[in-house]
C-alpha cells in the first residue's frame, strides 16, 4: 500500500512538460559542456529525476542532443512563422520579425549556441534537419527585405539575412549585461544598419588573403600547432587524438609531450595563440591610428584578414571553447574581455551617445558576424569576399564604411 501510495504522489507531482523540462535542461547542458562532456546522469542531476526517468522519454543522449538541438532550430522556425502570410506594410514586418528573433535568443541565451557550434555532433539525416530550418527563417527574413530593398538579388539578400541573423545570436555567445530594453534597440538598430547597407560591388583593395600553411621549415612545433587547428576543426576536440595529430604533422606522438603536457593544454595554446594574435594587432593599430574612426577601420581590416587567413583558427576559438581546460579558462577569458572592451571604447568613442555597454554588445555581434559570413563564403580568399565582410563588420560596428584607401600590411605576418 505504501509503495502504491509513493508512486502515485511521484505521478501527481510529476510536471506536465516535464520532456519540456528535459529538453531545455539538455540544451543548457549539452551547451554548458559540449555534447561529449554531458551524460545522460549529468540531465538527470539536473532535471531532479533519476536516470532510469529520463529513458521513458528519450532512448539515449543522443536523442537528448537531437531534440535540444532541433528544438532550438524549430522555435526559430515557430517564431517566424507569421512571415509567411502577405505583409502589406514591409517595415512592421520586418521590426515584428527582427523583435521575435531577439526574444527568443533571449528566452534561450545560456543554450542558443548550440545549433551552432555543437550541431556538428548531429547525424548527417538530422544535420539536413536543421539545416532546412535555418534557411527557411533565412528566407522568410528575406520576405519583407525584398520589398523594402527590391533591386537586391537573391545571393545579396542571403548575405543580409545571413548577417542580421548572426548579429542578433551573437548573445548566445557572451555574458556582457544589459537591461533587455537596450539589447533589443542595440541589436535591432544593427539589424536594420545592416540591411539597408550597400554592398561593395568594387572591392579592388589591392590584397587578397594568403592562407596559412605550415610544412616541415617551419618546425615541430608549429607543425603540431597547425595540425591540431585543423583536425579540431574537422573532427572536434573530443573526437581527435593526440595519435591522429602526431600523423597529421608527419611526426611520432612522443615528439608532441616535448612540448604540451596533454591535449588540453595544446588547445589551450590554441585559444593564446588566438587571443594573443587579436590583441597584439590591437596595441599596434592603436599606436599608429588618426582618431577612434580610423582606429576602428583598422581593426576591422586586421581581424577579417586574420580569420580568413587562418579559418581553422577562428572556427575553433568559438566552437572548442567549453573543453579549454578549467586552469587556463579564466586567463583566457580575462583576456578577451580586455579586448573586447578596448575595441568596445574607440567604437563608443565614435559615436558618443553609445554607451560603453551597448558597445561591448555591438563589439561581439561584429565577432560573430566575421565568423559565421566567412563560414558562409567558405572562406573565401579572394577581395569579394573580404572586402564584402569587411565591410559588414565596419557596418556592424560604426554604420560607417569608408572608402578602403589601403590595407594594413602587417596583420598577417
């Protein structure tokens, strides 16, 4: 009688959406830690049930990722959804839809990047899945754009939506704080900048990126570096080996511990190397720009062409970041936050009515930006395509593009 009176107290009190619960306890987990760092122990730990519970819902952790996953790409679809019907007035269109993005990478800003950065982990069926879902919020975003912009073709209204999109999920990214009010007005002013922008049609800027390549003269310990980059990128960290490293450098795998202890701190040599590339250009700009405009443009130019230049590189500061080891996560963290902040000041200091805060958002939007365009143009290396997302991120940052009079020469060095 007792046992019969305990498990109908666990049914009464069981939640109604509690495969809700689930799936949105999952996202934050699978966010958090990455989908190899999360056990089905670790949700249920956090749900407040046991284990064996989570199985009458879900058969595994991958369906668990699956569902957190698709979930987050289907709201994005949900949200939208009204684009569908005829809009007669463009621009209430546009700012409704605009609105419903940033509400729901709100509602979902702690686990809103991992269709992103962890949708990697998905099966290639359900990969098409989200994939399908993103271009059909890309296209209906495209809806009230080509009425307001009717000269655009369809390659240069995916770029926009592209943009707009990346811009307003850039707060899945970082924990900078604003009250909700200017987060909407910071990231829906941007949106609408970068719509309405002209892209460069003549982008003759006199350089083109030269891809980094390491081979032997370059030594071992660039080789491991480099192999490293590409195979996280390729396979993930938890997926490559410190055996498959050694084989992509051409060199023994006791050769790597002369110089990384483990794996982790080889990525976390990785994400230096990155941070420290950034805020080197940063000291050098700083030191030899006219004023905050110029400064700004400079920068723009440096950190397009670093990330098209080394795209294993800017891939892998954003998509490995949760398995940096905990011992070298908060320096690295310290460090982009400086950076941010000194490229947060001279874009306040061009526009002064921006406050400092609304410019550390607009600063990680134009991060964003770089890294999802030039995963969109595969990046690219030709001056289309750097002169196009250049002047995206100029657009992102200032809403001022000026004409580009020369290239900084030494960002690749």
């Amino acid at each position: 009688m007792a046992a019969e009176l305990d498990v109908s107290t666990e049914r009464r009190r069981r939640p109604k959406d509690r495969k809700a619960q689930i799936a949105r306890v999952s996202a934050e987990a699978f966010s958090e830690l990455g989908y190899h760092g999360v056990s089905m122990e670790d949700i249920a730990g956090r749900v407040g049930v046991t284990a064996a519970s989570l199985y009458r819902h879900y058969s595994g952790k991958y369906d668990l990722f699956q569902a957190a996953v698709l979930g987050l790409g289907q709201q994005l679809v949900e949200c939208t959804a009204f684009l569908d019907d005829t809009c007669s007035d463009p621009e209430q269109t546009w700012n409704r839809a605009v609105t419903a993005l940033i509400d729901t990478a709100l509602t979902n800003r702690t686990s809103g990047g991992l269709y992103r950065w962890e949708g990697r982990y998905l099966r290639p069926a359900d990969q098409q899945l989200l994939n399908q879902q993103i271009k059909l919020v890309n296209r209906r975003l495209q809806q009230p754009m080509a009425q307001l912009r009717p000269h655009l073709d369809s390659h240069q209204r995916w770029i926009l939506s592209s943009a707009v999109l990346s811009v307003i999920g850039s707060i899945t990214d970082h924990h900078a704080r604003l009250d909700t009010d200017r987060i909407h007005s910071t990231l829906a002013t941007i949106a609408a900048h970068v719509r309405d922008t002209d892209l460069p049609t003549n982008t003759r800027t006199g350089r083109r990126t030269i891809r980094i390549t390491v081979d032997a003269a370059a030594g071992e310990y660039e080789q491991i570096l480099h192999a490293a980059m590409v195979l996280f990128n390729e396979r993930g960290y938890r997926d490559t080996a410190m055996d498959d490293i050694a084989a992509a450098a051409n060199i023994s795998t006791t050769s790597i511990y002369r110089f990384f202890t483990s794996k982790g701190a080889l990525l976390a040599t990785v994400y230096r190397r990155a941070a420290d590339r950034v805020s080197s250009d940063l000291s050098l700009i700083l030191a030899g720009a006219d004023d905050p405009r110029d400064a700004v443009s400079r920068l723009a130019e440096a950190y397009v062409l670093r990330s098209f230049a080394d795209p294993d590189l800017a891939y892998v500061y954003y998509a490995e970041r949760v398995n940096v080891p905990a011992e070298d996560r908060v320096a690295l963290h310290n460090i982009q936050r400086a950076t941010v902040a000194a490229w947060a000041g001279q874009v306040a200091a061009v526009h002064p009515e921006m406050s400092t805060e609304e410019a550390h958002f607009v600063v990680h939007a134009g991060f964003a930006l770089v890294v999802d365009l030039g995963r969109f143009m595969q990046y690219a290396t030709s001056e289309s395509a750097l002169g196009i997302v250049r002047h995206l991120l100029l657009t992102t940052l200032i809403n001022d593009v000026p004409e580009p009079n020369r290239w900084f020469q030494t960002v690749t060095e």
